[in-house]
C-alpha cells in the first residue's frame, strides 16, 4: 500500500443489485490529484460516489482512506459528499411544503441560515469563504426562504468550511450564476494550493471540468472506463461521442392532442408589482407583459427575484391577490380558481424537484402533470396514460415507465419531470432552469423539443444562468436586478 495513496478503492461490489455496477469497481486517487467523474445521465456517477462515501453495503471488496502520513483512517472522517439532494439536511426543508415558500405570513419561525454553519464559520477561512461568495446577506434570512441558487451556495461554502481529504461535489455549477461559478473556480484553486483537500467534482458536460483537474474517470451504464489526464480526455472527440452522442437533432413528431383555444391574446400582464418579506424588497414597480406567442428568456443573478416573479404568474404565491396581475387576459382575485390558471401553464423549477421526491412510478410522475399536483392523487385514463408514455418516449425514457422516481438518476428524474410538464399540451410553458442535471445529449434533445413544441402559438419563460442554453426560438430578454 502506497502512502501517495489517499483513497483505493479494491473490487467493489455491492451487496444489492438495484445500485451494483457490471464489474468490480477499482480505482484509486493519489496525493495531489484533482478527479473528475463524468458520464451521461443514468450512468451510475451518484452510485458510485455513494459507494465510495459508504452508502451502501458490499458483497466484495475493500475501500481504504489513508491520510497525509499514509495512516489508515475512517471513511466518514476522509470524504465529505455534497450534492442537490443534501439540501432536505438543512433545517426544516425536508417537513416544508412546495409553496411554503411563498406563504412566509402562515410560516412558524424558521431556523435562521448562520445557525446551520459550523463554528468553522467564524475562522479566517470561513470568513474569506462567506466574503468571496458574497453570502453575507443570506445568513441572517429563514433557511426557507432561500433560492434555489443560494441554497447551492450556501451548501458549496458549508462544504468547504471543515476541509476534508476528500471533497465530493455532484454537479456543483448547476443553479449558480455566472460570477459565482467564477468564484467557485477560483476557491478550487486556492483549495488546491493549500494542500489540505483533494477534490472530486460529478459531472454531466464536458465543458463544465475547470482547469484545477488534472485527472478524469468516465463512466457509461455503469461501468468504468480507464481513468485519464485532463486533456487526454477534452482531446477525445471519439470517446465523448461514445458518452454523450453526436448529438444531432432528432426527428420530432408530437403526441396528437387537443385544446381549448385562448379567448385573450394577451397571456401576462404585471402592473407595479411590489413584493416584500420583512424588510427585504424583492420587486419593486415591476411591469411585464406578454402577448401570445411570445418567447422571453428571464434572466439576473442568484437572488434577484426571478423565482418569486413566476410564483406570482403560477399561482402559487399569495401575494399575488395583493397586486395587479392579469393572466390570459383575467385579472387575479376575479372569481378563477388556481387550477383554472395551472390547466393552461407547463412549469418546472428547482423548487419542484426538490419537492417531488415522490416513490411511485415514474410514469404516474409524467400524468401527474394532466392534475398539476405534486404527486398522483387522480388515477390517469386509459388514454392520458398513453398519452404520458408516448410523452416519455420521445423523452428517451420510456423505458423508466415502472422504475421508481427515487430510484433513478437526478439528471433522469430531471427529464421525467420535464415530459410532465408537456403532456397537457399548455398555452404557456415556463422553465426554470430546465436543463439543471442534464448532460450534453439530453440538453440539445430537449432543448430542440422546446423549440419545435413552442412554434408560433406557444409562449414561453426560459430562465437560466447559461447564454449557451437559451434556446433560438427566444427573442425577448427580461433582466432582472438583485436588490
């Protein structure tokens, strides 16, 4: 056993065959190397960093952790895993419902976010990590009231604070915004200099491995490639095309369906739209209309409002009676019910994924869409449950129809939630950072459904942190400040 070693894995295999990869799993990670796991959505990466965090029991094999002397030490005082779903650890999130959110006046006192900081919070590298991710703001606010972006940020600088050997971050860029991908950048680098942790970032796009990696470990339906340097890896056009596809369009022949025809070609209208949580002003005097067929790309940094915007536009914000909306040519408070306004809108947010952790089918997660609830609580038709799997078909996942929703990849549950939001065939689609997860196939798949489905009569809200992503169809731009 070398003492350049930090971690060997040796003939893994894990006890349970639902989470067990097609070989044994070897690999090791030396003193000083950054890694990379990557591989398309579905391919076993959060398995195999379950495994390697001990997660899950194994049949054979061994995992040994030495520290900087080459002494053995525990598993649990060596890695340090962070990923989307470890935001259900922080206070009170798991008991909160999907639109708690937004009804801050029926809320007990939340746990504010600097409680959940270890006192590492208070060192000098705490504080540098707080100050470079400019999160000063966040500590004082209800860890509830947090978006989706800042709660990535807040779990990314938490991870950082006790310096573990090993840092595991599955998709860490996703959700955060252009400055603060710079930032958390440059904080692999400084990590790296001191010494201390190794880092190991999940990945489902090519594009998304920064400079401070120096090695790379691909994996495809669960099974690992051989491991490789950085470039050796970028310069492998053959081997991305073997992960991720050529990725050219695909023929697109949508499900047959009907619709009730708009009587208003007005679709949105916000009049001076004041939204406030305690002292903080999120909107102020904000005026936005939409007209039918319209594509607008919502975009501003992490924490500039555009997640309350479209609460108040789906109905799921209460303050939306306190100020003067009109949605599909009906002012708010008139007599509509919240479904009335919901049958006519397809939207998903990071919000709703990561209240839709629901252990059924996932095809009953693609019908819930024709209910709009989170859960199936209607049985589906015949005809709507074949209308959902023809949705998932052209999703390229049919074949996840009986798998269980918490069963699958969160790029696959990300998808699956995504062909929700289309089998109701609605009026106006809004997508809030649609592609969080998705790797680089599945990312122009969708995108090019998004630009076909949309056509002339369909309108849409795009919202993203990636100029790459937003789709050709979009030709208005809506900028958001935070305040």
């Amino acid at each position: 056993m070398e003492a350049s070693n930090s971690l060997i894995a040796s003939n893994l295999v894990q006890r349970f065959d639902e989470v067990c990869f097609k070989h044994p799993i070897n690999w090791q990670i030396k003193a000083g190397e950054q890694w990379a796991i990557i591989g398309p959505n579905g391919a076993g990466k959060t398995l195999l960093v379950d495994t390697l965090a001990g997660k899950y029991a194994l049949k054979s094999g061994k995992i040994t952790c030495l520290n900087a002397s080459g002494k053995v030490v525990k598993l649990s005082e060596h890695i340090k895993t962070v990923a989307f779903r470890d935001i259900y650890s922080l206070a009170d999130t798991r008991e909160s419902f999907y639109q708690q959110r937004w009804n801050v006046g029926v809320m007990q006192d939340g746990t504010p976010t600097r409680q959940l900081l270890p006192q590492t919070a208070e060192s000098d590298w705490g504080k540098h990590l707080i100050t470079q991710f400019g999160i000063e703001d966040l500590l004082e606010k209800d860890i509830r009231l947090l978006s989706s972006g800042e709660l990535r940020k807040f779990l990314v600088v938490k991870s950082l604070l006790n310096k573990p050997r090993i840092l595991i971050l599955d998709n860490p860029y996703i959700g955060l915004d252009a400055a603060s991908r710079k930032v958390l950048n440059g904080l692999f680098d400084e990590i790296v200099a001191l010494g201390e942790v190794q880092i190991v970032l999940v990945l489902s796009n090519p594009a998304d491995i920064p400079e401070t990696i120096t090695h790379v470990l691909p994996i495809a339906k669960r099974s690992l490639k051989p491991a490789m340097e950085r470039n050796e890896f970028l310069s492998d056009k053959k081997l991305r095309r073997e992960l991720f596809g050529d990725m050219k369009p695909e023929e697109i022949n949508f499900p047959a369906t009907e619709k009730e025809d708009l009587e208003s070609s007005e679709i949105i209208r916000l009049s001076n739209i004041h939204i406030q949580y305690g002292k903080r002003i999120i909107l102020l005097e904000l005026n936005w209309k939409i007209e039918k067929g319209e594509k607008w790309a919502l975009l501003g940094p992490n924490g500039s409002g555009k997640s309350t915007l479209l609460s108040l536009i789906s109905g799921d914000n209460p303050q939306a009676y306190a100020n003067d909306i009109a949605l599909f040519g009906k002012k708010r408070g008139s007599g509509e019910s919240i479904w009335e306004i919901k049958k006519r809108i397809g939207y998903i947010s990071p919000e709703i994924h990561l209240h839709y952790l629901k252990n059924i089918p996932c095809l009953d997660i693609v019908g819930s869409g024709f209910f709009d609830t989170i859960g199936l609580y209607l049985s589906c038709s015949e005809e709507q449950r074949e209308k959902a799997l023809e949705w998932m078909e052209l999703f390229g996942i049919g074949h996840l129809k009986e798998v269980s929703f918490l069963q699958v990849s969160s790029g696959e549950q990300r998808l699956v939630l995504l062909t929700r939001v289309f089998v109701k065939n609605p009026d106006l689609l809004i997508l809030d950072e649609p592609f969080h997860g998705l790797d680089a196939s599945n990312k122009e798949k969708v995108k090019n459904i998004i630009q076909k489905f949309c056509g002339t009569e369909k309108s849409l809200i795009f919202v993203t942190h990636y100029d790459e992503d937003i789709p050709k169809v979009i030709d208005k731009r809506f900028l958001l400040s935070k305040r």
